[in-house]
C-alpha cells in the first residue's frame, strides 16, 4: 500500500485521526494548523525587540547588492561575514564577526508602505482594517508585547512589557486593556543621573507617610463609581496604572533593574555609552528580574536624503551596540533564553533618489534574528539581484509574529477575546519560520 504524505510529512490517516479527536474540542481547521506547525516546545522566556522606526535600509545593512549597477548598490562595499557566502554591509563589522550565532531573514514582504500600516502590521502581526497615513498612531490589534504580557505575567510586581525610549506607534494592547500596555520609560539611562518615574517614591516622602496616603485612595475608592466599570468607566485605566506604579515603588526588583549604576564601566563600554547601548544593557537587566518583553524604540531610519552620511556615523555605534548586547547575554549564559530582533516597519527602494536617499519600500526587508533557540549561521531567503522584491522562502508579517510567540511559549492560533466578547486569533497565519525553530 502506498502511502502519500503532503509537505509537512502527514498521511491521510494522520489527518483524519487528528480530525475525530479533536473536532469536539476545538475544531478541526485548529487542529490541522497546530498539526502543520509541529511541535515546538518554549525555547526563550524573554525577547527584546529592537524597533527601527522609519524602515532601515536592508541593503546598507544585511542584505548588500555587490553586483547590482551604481544607482541600486550604493556607496558601501559589501563585507564577507562568519556564515560562508553570506556578506553585510561595510558598517556591520562587528555582527559579521559573529554572524555564526545570528539568523538573517532577507525575505519578509508586505504592502504597506507607509508608516503608520506598516509599523502596525509588523508590530502585531495584523494588517490595518482600514488604509491609514503615514504618521498615524493605530492599534487595531494587540502588539506583540502587550499579547505576551497578557499570556506571560512577570513576577514581583513588575510590568511585563517596558518600552524604552518611548512609545511605538502601534505598540498597544487595543482590546486587551490598559493593564497590557507597555511601562514606558523615556528617561535617558546613559543621563548621569538617570532615574526613572514612578519606580521610586518622591523625594521627601517617607514610607510611613506614603503607606497612609495610599489607604486613603482605597477607602476613597470603595465608592461605588459612577459609571459601571464594564460599560466603560474612564477611570478604570487611570486606576490599572496607579496599581502598576504603586507595585513598582514595592518591588526591589524594580528598584534593582533600573540602577543600571551597579554594572560595571567595562560592561557599560561594551553596550557602548550612548543613549541606544545602555538601553539595551537596561533591556538585559530587565530580562534578568523576569521582564518577558522590551522593546527599544530606535528613531530615526527614514533617510529619505543623505542616507550614506547618515548611516556612515550612525551605524558602527548601532553594530556595536548590538553585537554587545548579544556577546553580553552569551556571556552570562542568558543567550538561550533571550530571543533579540532587530527589525523596522519596512526596508528602502532599491534606487538611491534624487536627494540621495531611499524612499519606503515594503517589498523587501531584513529582520535580525539571536538568541531565544534560533540556529545561528544562516541567512533566510533572499531578494533578486537589485533587491527589487524577495523571491525565496517568501514570509509575512504573520510568519514573524508566530516566530515570536511561539518561541516564547504562546500559541499563536490561540483565540483571545475583547470586552465585548468579540474572538480574534493572535495571529491569522500561525506557522512560524520553521528555519528557526527546533523542535520540542
């Protein structure tokens, strides 16, 4: 008898076994997904995702065209890395000396090409319901952290999503509520004195006299409030912080997180001392107190005009910077349980323009993979010669944020509902990258 398996190795009997166990228990077309998926055990407990807002160029970065004409290629010279036949760019000196532990995937596309719809899809996973501009801030999904704080609760009273440096455009919890926003950190930790809001109790104000203030707030808010909380009441929010930041002046493992004081000067030189390294060194000592998810909000990568000065300053520090963090966490033994991405909302035209720049361009991307279980040494896919579009082992958005949910332990075919009881999927395609992925 002969037996025929489809692309993911399964027999006919297979699907139809799978189908009579589970129809009653979830549904089938659940099932055969989580099926074509495989089984992948957790492999991170945490990610710090590294967000290039404006859409970094893949092709002065990790994905060079050496053979492409003048006006596609570029002023950089492509440089050979640790991964045989695989080249980055002149500025990436350091993650090509150990390209060995990275993954590069140079084929996710999309079509969204403005800021606003591309940093949502890429964020969540989602495209937009609606067209939205360029400078919009929207949030019809979850982001990526907000469903991780949702499903991975940190411990000791600490948040279990932080954005620093700011807010992302599309970061939010949408329908998941205010309690899965990020904790937003602004403060500068490479300030010589860095302190951040609401992790500790202001100046003058002792503890005994901070306790009684904070019991006056709770009988205050045993009235009953004048409006029921499930039909919306506007200070349900403002409360669900308030508790946050009580909790985070409680916890000394908040306290401790954040005096990014007790690292050593040679640790704090190998992150780099500038704005971005240290907040990927705070980023490490977050995933050290059990912080799941942190995202550093890197500006500033829409070089529309003088790309190539720009970027010629700007990124040995961020390839440093990087390459630190990821030596960093191998270092303290941390590497394995840490997934680091590097990604923006899209990559850059493939013709240098007018004012010599590269405009927005969804068709073709990198995204930085470390960490988290992910077999370094590789380079996923790849763009055509000019770096026009991607054209093998072409992914999604959806591909992406299943990668990272289900290296984080979260079924990304898992159905969350809103306040109106409204079911949405996590993520509508849930096969993650299978080239970076081991199994369980």
């Amino acid at each position: 008898m002969t037996i025929t398996r489809n692309c993911a190795g399964q027999t006919r009997r297979d699907c139809l076994q799978l189908g009579l166990t589970t129809l009653l228990g979830g549904g089938l077309a659940t099932a055969l997904r989580a099926a074509g998926r495989g089984s992948y055990g957790p492999q991170a407990k945490a990610c710090i995702l590294i967000w290039q807002d404006g859409g970094p160029s893949h092709y002065e970065m990790f994905d060079p065209k050496p053979n492409a004409p003048d006006e596609y290629r570029g002023e950089f010279q492509a440089i050979p890395t640790k991964i045989p036949g695989v080249q980055f760019s002149e500025h990436m000196k350091k993650l090509a000396a150990i390209a060995d532990k990275l993954a590069i995937v140079r084929s996710i596309r999309h079509d969204q090409g403005n800021h606003g719809a591309g940093n949502h899809y890429m964020m969540t996973g989602a495209p937009t319901r609606i067209p939205v501009g360029c400078g919009a801030f929207v949030s019809f999904h979850p982001s990526l952290g907000s469903v991780t704080a949702h499903e991975k609760p940190a411990p000791d009273g600490l948040p279990s999503y932080f954005s620093l440096g700011g807010m992302t455009r599309s970061g939010g919890p949408n329908f998941l509520g205010a309690r899965y926003a990020p904790f937003v950190v602004s403060e500068d930790p490479n300030g010589a004195n860095f302190r951040v809001r609401d992790v500790a109790l202001p100046a003058g104000l002792a503890d005994a006299r901070f306790e009684a203030r904070s019991e006056l707030r709770s009988e205050v808010d045993r009235f009953q409030r004048f409006l029921d909380k499930a039909a919306g009441d506007p200070a349900s929010a403002l409360d669900e912080h308030y508790e946050q930041a009580h909790m985070l002046m409680r916890s000394r493992e908040a306290q401790e997180a954040f005096d990014i004081g007790r690292e050593s000067d040679k640790v704090r030189e190998t992150y780099g001392r500038n704005s971005f390294g240290q907040r990927l060194l705070l980023a490490r000592r977050l995933v050290q107190a059990g912080v799941p998810f942190i995202t550093i909000n890197d500006g500033g990568w829409d070089h529309h005009r003088g790309i190539f000065g720009t970027l010629k300053k700007r990124l040995p520090d961020w390839d440093n910077s990087v390459a630190g963090l990821i030596l960093d966490l191998e270092r303290l033994g941390m590497l394995q349980d840490t997934l680091v991405v590097a990604l923006g909302e899209f990559g850059r035209t493939p013709q240098v323009n007018k004012d010599g720049g590269r405009d927005h361009w969804s068709n073709a991307m990198s995204v930085l993979f470390a960490g988290g279980g992910c077999p370094g040494g590789q380079a996923i896919g790849s763009t055509d010669v000019k770096g026009f579009t991607a054209i093998e082992r072409v992914l999604s958005p959806e591909n992406f944020a299943s990668t990272i949910y289900t290296k984080l332990g979260i079924d990304p075919d898992k159905i969350l509902y809103g306040s109106n009881g409204r079911p949405a999927h996590i993520v509508a395609n849930s096969m993650p990258i299978r080239e970076l992925m081991e199994r369980g």
